[in-house]
C-alpha cells in the first residue's frame, strides 16, 4: 500500500462521503440499526454519529484501510460510544454465523474486491430474520450516464482506493439471497450523474 492509498485516499473519502446530501440520506438509513450489529466498510466512522443508541446494543466494524481505522476509532471515542472497529475485509468475516441483527453497508460495495463473496458473507454472520441496511452508489440507469460511468471508472478506480461506479446495487442484493423489504433510489442533487446515483434500503435474510 502506498503513500497515495495510506494518506491521501482516506481524507479523500472522508471528504467525499460525508457532504451534507449523503449525510441525509445516511440519516434515512442508520438509525434503523438494531440489536447487534456489524458495520462494513467502517473506516471514518461517519456513520458513527447517527446510530440511536435506544435501539443497538454493539457495533463491530471492519475495514481493511489502516488510515480509515483511524479515523474511525477517533470518531467512536468522540462519541463516548464503544465500537469494536478491527482491520478486516469484507469478503472473509472473522466471525461465526448467524452473529448479527443487523449488517450496514454504507458506501462500502463499490470498493470491495468481490462484491458478490462480501454479499455472501454478510448474509452468513446475519441471523436469520436479521436485516440488511444498504446506502450505495452504482450503476446509473440512464443509458446516457451509464456510458460515461464506463469511460471513468477505469482512471477513477486508483485514484479513489478501488472505487466502482458500474457496479449494480439492490439486484445484486437480492441475488445474493436476501429478500428487499424497503428501497429508494435517485441522484445525489448537485453531483454529476456519472458519480450521483443511489440505492438505499433494506433487506432480510
């Protein structure tokens, strides 16, 4: 991992994901994060603040970026909020089925490097029952800012730690297994459409 990926990607996320449009509809999302759960992709700790500590119990999360670990850590310990926040990917779990009530993905499935074995694994740690909440961007449906998602994706991948914007969302979800109970959609306002489309909702094993 170098210099660009160690410093530069992590204040690049943190800056890129958490603008005033994406904070909302983060809010829409994490405060229905119940009982036990594990949050992928956890690094910044953006989410950390919108959790309602009425409704969890514990938050473990997992991140394989050292800089995003950070300043995820940082974040829970402003909070006063104890968070279990471990060096991991998304693709191999270290923890035993049937775990959590609630698995988050917020931002996270563009960047993993297997998509559908990260689904797969969230869907084993998740008790049955147990929901999904999912805030991500990805494939636009237009074919208009398709094509241009197409062109850029390649340049935009190392400069953004991996990032995919061709990537499906809900239907991948619902490939991997589970079944969508809630679901919204739309372009980031103010955002260019290559980069501005959303899904966001949730699902259950």
């Amino acid at each position: 991992m170098g210099f660009w990926d160690r410093h530069v990607v992590p204040r690049l996320i943190g800056c890129a994901c958490s603008q005033k449009p994406i904070m909302k509809r983060r809010a829409k999302v994490v405060p229905l994060a119940e009982g036990k759960v594990l949050e992928l992709g956890a690094g910044g700790g953006i989410n950390f603040q919108l959790y309602d500590p009425a409704r969890v119990s514990t938050v473990q999360g997992v991140d394989p970026s050292p800089g995003l670990l950070k300043r995820a850590r940082e974040a829970a310990h402003a909070e006063g909020i104890e968070f279990d926040i471990a060096e991991g990917v998304a693709e191999n779990l270290p923890f035993d089925d049937d775990s959590f009530d609630t698995v988050l993905a917020t931002f996270t499935l563009c960047s993993v490097q297997d998509q559908m074995q990260s689904l797969a694994e969230a869907r084993r740690v998740l008790r049955p029952g147990g929901k999904m909440l999912f805030l991500e961007h990805g494939a636009a449906p237009d074919a208009k800012a398709a094509k241009w998602q197409r062109r850029i994706e390649p340049v935009w991948k190392p400069i953004a730690g991996g990032c995919h914007l061709t990537r499906p969302i809900t239907s991948a979800i619902a490939q991997a297994g589970f079944r969508i109970v809630a679901q919204d959609q739309g372009y980031m306002p103010k955002t260019p459409r290559a980069f501005g489309w959303t899904e966001w909702g949730e699902a259950t094993k």
